[in-house]
C-alpha cells in the first residue's frame, strides 16, 4: 500500500515535471512578447523593467523603432499638415501647443507595451479573422471534399479510383514554391481571385491528398451494411452521408483537423504572395513587421504570442473531440 | 401478403455468373429458409429481392409486382443484417424511428410506433441506449424492430443468428418464428446451419452452385432428398453412399453388387438406372442381413458418443459409412459384421445424382 | 452500385461549382485610381506615408496604397512581380543585370529630374554595371558616411576626447587607454564595438579604412578591375586595412570572434544596451541608439582622414533607386503612376524625404533653399564636418561597384559574402597567413572577375 503510494506520487512527480518543462518555451516566448526589442538576445525570466518615454524621442524614431502610426498619431493631436519626422516630442508640444502629457499619455503605451501595441494596432484582429475564416473553411471544405471522395473512393474498388488517389498524392509531393508562379496567374487572371482569401481556401483544399488518404481509409471501415440499411429504409444517398456517414467521421475529422490546421493556419508563403497587406492571415501579417536593418522582435513574439493562442483553444477542443471519438471505437455493432 | 417469385433470374458480376437462373416461388405469408453451402448464392438471391443488387437477366415479382427495376424501399422488403447495421452512433429509439423519419412520418406518431414496437421485443428499458451498449442478441432485437417497425410485405433475414452463442441462437429462434406467426409476414431467412432451416421453416430451398437444388417442407426435404447434395447436405452427419456396379432385380427383391464385389439383398426392386445407394445412419443396423462384411474387409474408425446415442464409423473397401447405434451398444469385435438396412429408407441415385423411386415425385433441380 | 458513386460525384461537382462560383464574385474594384508603392524601407513607412498623404491631399481621386517589404516578404513579392502582377512604384531597389528589364527605362520616357542629380544619374547604371543606354531607376540619397560612434559621456569619464583624433595612430593611442578603461569596468564588455555584415565589410569599411590608411579609390577601383593584383601585398590598397582589423583583433579592441558575432542581435544590440563604449557603424545606429534611449548623449568622429584630408564617403549609384515597373506600361493607370513617380522623385519631396530620413541628398537642392538636416548623425558629425571643410569627402564609385560591368552573371563578390566571414577570422586570429587570404581572394575575383 505505502509502496504503491510512494509510486505514484513519483509517477506525478515526474509527469508534472515534464509537463512543465513543455510549456517552459510557451512561458519564455510569453515573456519575451514584452521584452523590448533591444534586450531581446538575452533570457529574460521575468518581464525586464524600461524606460518611460523620454519627450527627447524623435517621432520618426517611435515610428521606425516602435512601430508608431504616425498619422494616427498625427489625427489623434489634432495636428493639421505635414509633421516633420525628425520633431522631438518637446519640439512637437511646443511647436503645436500642445500638453506634453497628452502627447505623453498618448505614446507610452506603444513604448511600454510596444510588442502588444503594434501587433494590435496593425491589424492584429483584421488578421486573425482572415486566418480564423481561412483556416475554417479549409480544414471544413477540406474534410467534407474528403468525406465525399472518400465515399466515393472507399476500399479502391476501381482500378481509376487508384488514378484519381494518385494524381492527388502528386500533388502533395509537388513542393508549392515551384508552382507558385503558375498558381498565380491562374488565380489572379482566370479566377479573379486577386487578393481574396478564397484563393487561400482554394489552395488549400485542392489534391487534398491526405483528406482521401484520412477518409478513406476510415470509410473503408464502415460496413457497407449501413448504407445499404438506409437505402432499404427508403434514404436517399444524400440521408446516408448526412445522418450516417458524417456523423460517424468525428475521428478522421479530428485527425484530418489537427494535422492540417497547423498548415494553414500557419500558410506563410500563399499568403505573401496572394494577398495584400489589407488582407493578410496572421503569418504573413507577422512577416510583415519586420524591417531591413531594424527587427521589432517584441512585436514579432507578440505577433506569434497572439497568433498561437487561438489555435492552442482550438486544439483543446479538439481534443476532447479526438478523445471522444477514439472511445466510441469500433463503428461495427 | 405477398409472395415473392423468381423467374429465371440470373446474377452476373462480370462476366461471372453467381445465379443459374433461379426459378422460384416463395409463398406469402410463410417463413422460407434459404439453405444451402458457403459461397452458393443465398445472400446474393436475398440481396437481389431486397433490391440491393440488381437482376442481371429474368424477373422478380412481389406480389403481383414486376419489381426488377424498382427502388429498395418501394419493395415493400425490410432487411436485417448479419452485423445487424445499427446506426453506431444513434440510440435504438432513432435507430427504429429512423425508417419512419425517412418516410415522413409525423413525430407523435413516430413516438407511438416506436414505443409500441419496442413493447413487442421487450426493448422499452433500452430505448435511449447507444447499440455499443447493448448485448448481442439486444442488438438483434433493435435490428429486428427497425425492421418490423415499417409493417414490410417482406422480411429478409440474412444469417441474422449467426453472431450468437449456441443458447441465444435458439431463444432468438423461437422469437422469430413467434413473431411470424403473430405478424403472419412473409418471411426469406437466409442461413447455413441446417438446424436453424429444420426448425424455422415453412419452406426450405436448398441451394448450391448458383442453382436452386430442392423446395419444400423441411421433413419432406430429409425423407425424399431429389437428388444426392441435398441428401448429403442435409442431414447430419451426412446420409451414407454406397456406389455400386450392377443390379439383379426379381419380384420384390434385388441384390445389389457394390464395388469391390460384396452384395446387399433388399426386400425391394431397385431401380436400373441407379448407381448409388444412399442410407442414413439411423437406418443402418448391426445383426441385420441385408450386408455382411468379412472381418478382414473392414475396420472401426471410432465412435461419437453423445450420451443417449453414438455414431461409429467404419472403413469398408468402398468407402467410410457411418452407423447410428443406441449408447452402450458396440460394433463386434470379431467376426465379420453384418448390417441390416431399412428397405423403405434407403434411397437411389442414377449416374447424374438424380433420386429415383419414391423421391421422384418431388420438386427437382439439376445439378 | 456504380449508380450511388455518381451520387457522391454529383453532390461534389455541384458543390465544387458552387465554390467556383463565389470564387468569381472578386470584389467591385473602386472608382479612384489606386497606385501600389512600396516604402523605400520597411523602418521608414510612416515617413514616406506622411509624405504620400501630402500627394493625396494636392490629388484627389488619387490613392496611394503603400506597403512594405522586408526580408521575408521579399521573395512572395519578387514571385508576385515574376508572374507579371508588380505594384506600380518600388521605392528601393538594387537594379543588377539580371533583373533591370523588370523595371520602365527611364530614358525613355519624359522622365523631368535628371538634371537635378548631383551626379550622373543617366549612365550610372551603365557604369556600374555595363549596360548601355538603360536606366532602371532613379536615386536620390547620397552615398553613406562610416564612421566611429561613441557614448560622449562615457568617454568624458575616461576622460578620453575623440574629437582630437587626427591620424590613425591617435586612433591607437585612444584605443589602448580605452581599452584599459574597459578593463576596469564590469558593466562594459568591449572597446571598439563590431560584428559581421557581408555588405558592411565586403563593400564599405574594409575600402573606408584603406582610404584612411593612405590610398585613393582609385586604387580601389584598379583592384578591382583586374589592374592591380590581390595578391600584391605592396600595391593591394585594401591590404592596410586588413592588418589594422587584424592588429585591433590581436590587441583585444574588438570583440573576441567578432566575426561570428550577428550584426543586429548581437553588435548593436549590445551598443544599444551600453555594453560597449565605442562602435563602427553606418547611420543607422544613431538612430536606433536614440530610439531605444533618447536621452543618450551620443557623438561619433570619421575614420582619421588620409595625408590628403580625404575621407570615404559611398558614391551615389542606381542601388536604393526607386523604379517604375515595365510590365505596367499598358496599364490605364500607368500615366497616373508616372506622375507620381516624377513628383516623389521631384526636388521638393527629396527635400521633405531626405529631411524626414536624414541624408544628404544626391540632388541640388539650391532652388528649394537646401536640406535642413535634423537627424543626429548628421547634426553632430557630418554637417560641422562639412562646414568646417578641412577634410573632402571622395564619393567616386567604390571599386566593387566599377567592376560591375566585368562580373560574370551568377558569381560572388570577393568579399561581399557571408562565407568570407570566416576567412577573415581566420586570419585575424592569425590561423592562416595574409598570404593565403589575398589568395583565396584572388581566385574569388579571378572566378567572378576574371577572363
Ligand atoms: N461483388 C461480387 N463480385 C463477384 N462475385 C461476387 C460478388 N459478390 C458475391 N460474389 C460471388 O457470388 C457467389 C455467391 O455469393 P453469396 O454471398 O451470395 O454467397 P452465400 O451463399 O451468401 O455464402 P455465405 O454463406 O458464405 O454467406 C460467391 O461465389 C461469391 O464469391
Ligand atoms: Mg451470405
């Protein structure tokens, strides 16, 4: 009994222990979403104390180095014209007759909290729809196509049910940036798509290789029985795929999900190329902050820090559908 | 009800033919077994009435209906499945509701018929269960309500019992045949253990090959096989043959020579074209004097024992045959063993299989 | 059976159509011109943005989509353009002879400000990379100033004045008492503050020192163009300044390694941070030192000038142009985009640009009442140095620079490489011979140089 306890506390002890040291790079990369950009070489444990904003600071230098709007800025002051970049803050109240703890109250967030500031105030929540949508609708789209194919292709009765499985694995050997270029011209001057987050959603759910491949394998599996019993009790073809089949494809789903969500979620290159900036998933809008001789890495980190959030929710969710659906089991009986 | 008939049906896969031509009327309202070995085509024949496959060539009447082209559901046929296809992830109340759902029917309704029939099999406490937690023959019973819940003109039964243990497998029996007499539905079950087919059926119909062997009632079937399968099929163990080569009829009496030169005398004329004499072991006795076997031309293989009886088997020149004694009676241990067979049990079968004499006035197919 | 997979390819052919569909429902393009630019660099989007808001406001119905791109953007963009779909205006670029032909031939359109440039804007391309009669784009910073920066109060309190240095040795001399004031410090790791840029070393400081050292770039020039040998130790104008990176290595003044050491996460971050008094550097520093402390009380001084008072100044040359792009030429709004192309490039907004930036323009500006530089480099360093005139600034074209016409397509620079990183710490950690590296960079030139 006492031998069995002490066991298990080890058992926890050590499971805690690893656990732990899983979610140490997650505890790091959070604190570092508010390390200034300036000590980010160095392993900070805890969030480092700054500066407050000096009212010697140039605005073209909050704007270079923070990452400062300087037109919202501008708007916000109230200042009509063109403002010289290189004003200090104190040449600016003065010159505009304005308080310096306007300007002041206005601008230490973005110094103090610059990491969160720019990714926010750059279009983090824009962003984040865009890639919610995206994502969404192809992992959806992606998993319905692949239900459907793989209905239609379970077991590889046919000898073309082969072809058309293969020529989608071709596709996803096929490494996107070779054809990157003809994608686009495609999309952008027979589809139209220029600029639209469909063309994402397309790339992302054509071939669609691993979709069959998940689907498939798992539809095989589902007595035919069943579908032939929804014919007898007088289904339509498109009652057994909705009140059977796709019920039953919580498992493949969850795996299907949970390996492509990451994909496109974290699809950099189509949405470079594809897009613009009004239009960016979050990596690219990430990507994007980044300069030539100057990196905002507290905004970066602060970029994946709100970047990876969303998908962690998304994940626990699905997580508990995975475990869910693993427990139901076997579909026979 | 309705009676279903065959005309000349043929099933093709390909260029493959599973089914010769199949004719065959099934009467309404009675339980007909369809019997016969592994890979013959019973489930085949059921899935083409069920309309799940189609009719390569020839038709396909319920009632008066030519149905060869006509959707599954409109057939008026309700099928239960060997695996039972529950719908894994909905509980048996919408597993039975859900043939009503299809149909449109009205909710209340739906509820009064599903309550009603889960009443009849004893599933009212099981209603709100997934089919994963339920017992085999539970789950047999949800399949068997969602069949009965649409009041089919037909039910099909494809091995329905074969996933139950030995004592499930007869309460179900009994279950089934209850409710066709309660329902007075016309019944096509689909089986290979031959006991099901024995106790169950109004009707059996033997097959083997592709083609339809023998129709009829399961004690006409054991005493006037048509032709040698279904002797041997039927029956168990199987009937005993014995080959022979000529035959010397007089008036009422034969004596026949088997292969390898012994003789049996019979008190009746056997037909001239036989070939082969068949025999079950219930009907073979030792002392008799129709067939005496010298010591040295045969030997005991063994014996079944299964308490009130035994079965033994003995090796003769011509063959095995097998002897139905009473337990505690054992064969000689010296001396030559001479058999008695019973004149009006035994059967003859000419070059092709064919049952001649008494057999003859059955239904035969060819083999 | 074959009847319900028709079924499924039914129900995925209309759903297939159905996307198709709303793919073809693009959004209603607006009623106004719209014109693509990028930001002359990622850094300096507000800046330029501010400017373009005062093109927006004289044009209405015009607007000016402007977006940057950065090392990770970079290569999506350059597909986008590849696959014939470039914005309107690229505000930077480095033009090379693989890809000028992407860009509108200024000489041949009415292009108005050449002869406002400071030098000669209509060949320079030619000159630096060998092709005729095209213009690519058109630059209007000045070449950069390298120069030492330093903390003015630090030095105070080691009671050092920089500001007296006059020759390379008073730059010794200052070195070594700095360098024993360091030691006396625990919060300051190095004395003359450095790291690895290929760019850096390979095109500016290494030709930057050798002018100190008493050559000309001239000297440079005929280097590179094959004139003067690498391998010849007496002539190779570069050869000083080799021994002088490789004298302040031995001597302990730049950080151990710092060849290995990354430009921006390392070196500056650690100047930015204080860990170093002293550093090498461009303009930028200045900036990104004030930025993250504006408070800094921050002063540099050139590299001593040579017995002639001259001091290495970068020439002016297409690279950091902004260009038009030529697959647009039959755009309707390709008119629109040329007029806003002349206006960015135009004296008046150089002036407001080069102020807003902070460099000198390569441009006369007399008619616009000159440039008002309030960036710090300038304001500390360049302008008292300008006014003062005691030393001249050589901005001729730099030797890599002229012996672009000669470079095969595809080949590396000589040092201008990530891979020369190593090389040269080879042999400033005295692991390998002065001989051995001017071979190594004599096989380099002959590769990418040579016959
Ligand atoms: N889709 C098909 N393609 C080709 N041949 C088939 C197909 N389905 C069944 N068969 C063949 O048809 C014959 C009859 O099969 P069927 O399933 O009807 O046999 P069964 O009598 O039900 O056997 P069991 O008792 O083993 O279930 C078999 O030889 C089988 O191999
Ligand atoms: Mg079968």
């Amino acid at each position: 009994m006492g031998k069995a306890s002490t066991k298990n506390t080890l058992l926890i002890v050590v499971l805690s222990a690893y656990c732990l040291l899983t979610l140490v790079p997650f505890y790091i990369l959070a604190v570092r979403a508010f390390t200034p950009t300036i000590q980010s070489t160095e392993l900070h444990l805890w969030i480092p104390e700054r500066r407050d904003l000096s009212m010697n600071s140039r605005i073209g230098d909050l704007s270079t180095i923070y990452n400062v709007d300087a037109r919202a800025f501008r708007n916000a002051m109230e200042i009509k014209g063109y403002l010289n970049p290189q004003l200090k803050l104190s040449q600016i109240a003065e010159q505009y007759g304005i308080e310096p703890d306007r300007i002041r109250d206005y601008l230490e967030p973005y110094v103090q909290y610059n990491g969160i500031y720019t990714i926010v105030n750059n279009g983090f929540v824009r962003s984040l729809i865009a890639t919610i949508v995206v994502t969404g609708a192809s992992v959806l789209v992606g998993a319905l196509l692949g239900i459907m194919t793989g209905s239609a292709l379970a077991g590889f009765r046919r000898r073309w049910h082969m072809f058309v499985y293969n020529s989608y694995l071709l596709n996803m050997i096929i490494p996107p940036m070779m054809v990157i270029l003809p994608q686009y011209i495609i999309i952008t001057r027979y589809l139209g798509l220029e600029n639209s987050l469909m063309s994402l959603i397309l790339l992302h759910i054509k071939g669609g290789a691993l979709s069959t491949m998940v689907f498939t394998s798992y539809i095989a599996t589902v007595p035919r029985e069943l579908k032939e019993s929804v014919a007898m009790d007088g289904g339509k073809h498109y009652h057994y795929f909705l009140y059977i089949l796709l019920p039953l494809m919580g498992t493949p789903f969850a795996v299907f999900a949970s390996i492509t969500m990451p994909w496109f979620w974290n699809d950099l290159l189509h949405a470079l190329v594809l897009l613009r900036p009004d239009n960016y998933t979050l990596p690219a809008f990430v990507a994007s902050i980044g300069g030539t001789f100057t990196t905002n890495f507290e905004a970066i980190f602060s970029g994946v820090l709100l970047s990876l959030a969303p998908i962690l929710v998304v994940y626990l969710v699905f997580q508990k559908l995975f475990i869910r659906s693993a427990m139901a089991g076997a579909v026979k009986g | 009800m309705s009676q279903v008939t065959l005309s000349n049906a043929v099933k093709r896969y390909g260029a493959v033919e599973v089914l010769h031509g199949i004719d065959l009327e099934i009467a309404a309202n009675k339980l007909t077994v369809l019997l016969g070995p592994s890979g013959c085509g019973k489930s085949t024949l059921l899935r083409m009435i069920a309309g799940l496959e189609d009719i390569s060539d020839g038709d396909l009447r319920i009632g008066d209906r030519l149905v060869n082209d006509v959707d599954p559901s409109r057939r008026g046929c309700a099928m239960v499945f060997q695996n039972y296809a529950l719908y894994p992830h909905q509980t048996v109340f919408k597993n039975m509701a859900f043939p009503l759902k299809m149909k449109g029917t009205p909710k209340s309704e739906i509820e009064l018929k599903v309550r009603e029939t889960a009443k009849v099999l004893e599933l009212e406490p099981l209603l709100d269960r997934l089919p994963r937690d339920l017992s085999g023959g539970q789950r047999q019973r949800v399949a068997m309500g969602r069949a009965m819940i649409r009041n089919p003109e037909v039910f099909l039964f494809d091995e329905p019992l074969s996933n139950l243990d030995a004592e499930l497998r007869v309460k179900m029996r009994l279950e089934i045949a209850r409710l066709q007499k309660e329902l007075g539905a016309t019944m096509i079950f689909v089986t290979h253990d031959q006991v099901e087919a024995m106790t169950l059926a109004d009707q059996v119909v033997i097959m083997n090959g592709g083609h339809v062997q023998q129709v009829g009632a399961p004690l006409d079937i054991y005493n006037h096989p048509a032709n040698r399968f279904v002797a041997g099929f039927i029956g168990s163990p199987s009937m005993n043959f014995l080959p022979f080569e000529s035959v010397r009829n007089a008036e009422n009496a034969a004596v026949v020579r088997l292969e390898g030169g012994l003789e049996i005398a019979l008190d009746r004329v056997v037909p001239d074209t036989a070939r082969t004499l068949g025999v079950r072991p219930e009907h073979v006795s030792v002392g008799g004097r129709n067939l005496t076997i010298p010591e040295d031309q045969f030997t005991t293989l063994g014996a079944e024992h299964l308490g009130d009886r035994a079965y033994h088997y003995v090796r003769l020149p011509f063959g095995d045959i097998t002897i139905l004694q009473a337990e505690g009676q054992a064969l000689p241990q010296t001396g030559a063993l001479s058999l008695g067979l019973n004149a009006d049990r035994v059967h003859f079968f000419d070059a092709d299989g064919l049952a001649l004499g008494q057999a003859s006035d059955q239904t035969t197919g060819t083999t | 059976m074959s009847e319900k997979s028709t079924n499924v390819g039914r129900s995925a052919r209309s759903a297939l159509a159905g996307l198709a569909l709303a793919a073809f429902a693009a959004p209603v393009a607006a009623q106004e011109t719209v014109i693509e630019v990028s930001a002359t660099q990622p850094e300096y989007f507000a800046q330029d943005r501010a400017i373009w808001d005062l093109y927006e406001e004289e044009n209405p119905g015009v607007k000016i989509e402007l977006f940057s791109i950065n090392e990770d953007t970079e290569a999506a963009f350059q597909a986008r353009v590849a696959a014939g779909d470039p914005p309107d205006i690229r505000g930077l670029t480095f033009p090379t002879r693989d890809n000028y032909k992407t860009y509108v031939n200024l000489l041949d359109i009415d292009f108005p400000n050449w002869d406002k440039a400071n030098y000669d804007a209509r060949t320079i391309f030619e000159q630096t990379h060998g092709v005729e009669g095209y213009a690519p784009a058109f630059n209007v910073q000045g070449g950069l100033f390298l120069n030492l920066i330093y903390y003015a109060d630090e030095m105070e309190k080691a009671g050092l004045d920089p500001k007296s240095i006059g020759s390379v040795d008073d730059l010794r001399a200052l070195l070594e008492e700095l360098k024993a004031h360091v030691d006396t410090r625990d919060d300051v790791n190095y004395v003359l503050d450095i790291g690895w840029h290929p760019r850096f070393w390979g095109r500016w400081l290494l030709e930057a020192w050798g002018v100190g050292m008493g050559a000309t770039k001239e000297d440079f020039r005929r280097l590179w163009t094959g004139e003067i040998a690498w391998t010849d130790q007496e002539n190779n104008p570069m050869v000083p300044a080799l021994e002088l990176a490789k004298e302040f290595t031995e001597k302990g003044y730049f950080p151990e390694n710092w060849w290995t050491r990354a430009w921006e996460q390392e070196y500056e971050a650690s100047f930015i941070t204080g860990k170093s008094i002293m550093a090498v550097h461009g303009p930028w520093l200045w900036n990104k030192v004030l930025a993250q402390n504006p408070d800094a009380e921050l002063d540099g001084i050139f590299f001593p000038p040579n017995e002639n008072g001259v001091v290495w100044q970068d020439a002016t040359t297409a690279d950091r142009g902004s260009a038009l792009f030529a697959g647009n030429m039959d755009d309707p709004n390709f008119e629109a985009a040329k007029k806003a192309f002349y206006w960015w490039t135009s004296p008046e907004i150089v002036k407001l640009r080069a102020e807003a930036i902070g460099y000198l323009p390569a441009m006369d500006l007399t008619d616009q009442g000159g440039v008002e530089l309030q960036n710090p480099q300038y304001v500390k360093l360049v302008g008292p140095a300008l006014d003062a005139g005691e030393i001249t600034f050589d901005n001729s074209l730099g030797g890599q620079a002229a012996a672009g016409p000669m470079q095969k397509s595809g080949t590396p620079f000589v040092v201008e490489d990530n891979a020369m990183a190593s090389e040269i710490g080879a042999y400033v950690s005295g692991e390998t011979s002065l001989e051995e590296l001017l071979e190594l960079m004599q096989a380099r030139w002959d590769q990418s140089y040579g016959q």
